[in-house]
C-alpha cells in the first residue's frame, strides 16, 4: 500500500452507517439494549435485530445490529477471548455522564470511564 501524501483525499467515509454483534441469545440481547441502554428498536426478524442510534450522513440512519447466527451452519457462538471485538461506546452529552453511571451501577453493571486528552472534553463510559 502506497503510502498517503498531505494531498490525497484519505476517504469517502463521513460518518459510521451500522455495528452489528454476533449474539447468543437474541432476546436477551435485544431486551438489554431497549430497556438498559434504551436505544429505539427500528425492526425486528427472526435472527436479528436493528435498533437506531442518530440521525447519520445524508439521511442514514445509524444502526447497532444484533445477529443470532446460532442456526447458521458451522457456527461455533461466540465469547470474549476469541471476539474481535474491544469495545463499543456510545456517546451521551457530559452532563449526563454522572447520573447515566450511577443508573447503570444501580442496575448491577460495572462501568469504567475514560478521559481521552486528543478528544476535548469528551469522557467515555
């Protein structure tokens, strides 16, 4: 890959269009990210479901998925050591910050944040 210059146009992209986790039980899954987390289910099908996060580029919305692949051929399920997955963060305005971790922690849920220098004052849970 060639390296890229001060002058090329790095990418296309201009915003983040869909997430989509393997799960291993959907209703579970689609149970906490409605009720806990509280993001608005957009559809809902058998093996999957779709939920909105914001407005995106252009009229797309932006999508967290859920996909249970269980009766798919040769799935093996899924769990931590082997998921590629680091982490998934939504954002919420700082001033919410404190009372959504103390709602969460009320629930049982451990909850870490984070404050990132190179993104002014933004802090992550």
């Amino acid at each position: 890959m060639a390296p890229l210059t001060a002058n090329t146009q790095r990418t296309s992209v201009r915003g983040l269009g869909e997430i989509a986790l393997h799960v291993n039980n959907l209703d579970a899954m689609q149970k906490f990210y409605e009720e806990v987390i509280g993001l608005p289910l957009m559809t809902r099908v058998p093996n999957c479901a779709f939920f909105k996060i914001a407005d995106g580029y252009e009229g797309h919305t932006q999508v967290f998925a859920l996909f249970d692949r269980s009766e798919s051929p040769g799935y093996q399920g899924t769990d931590a050591p082997t998921s590629t997955i680091d982490h998934i963060a939504f954002e919420i305005p700082l001033a919410d910050l404190e009372q959504e971790k103390e709602r969460l922690e009320a629930l049982g849920l451990r909850v870490e944040t984070a404050e990132h220098a190179w993104y002014i004052g933004a802090r992550f849970m």
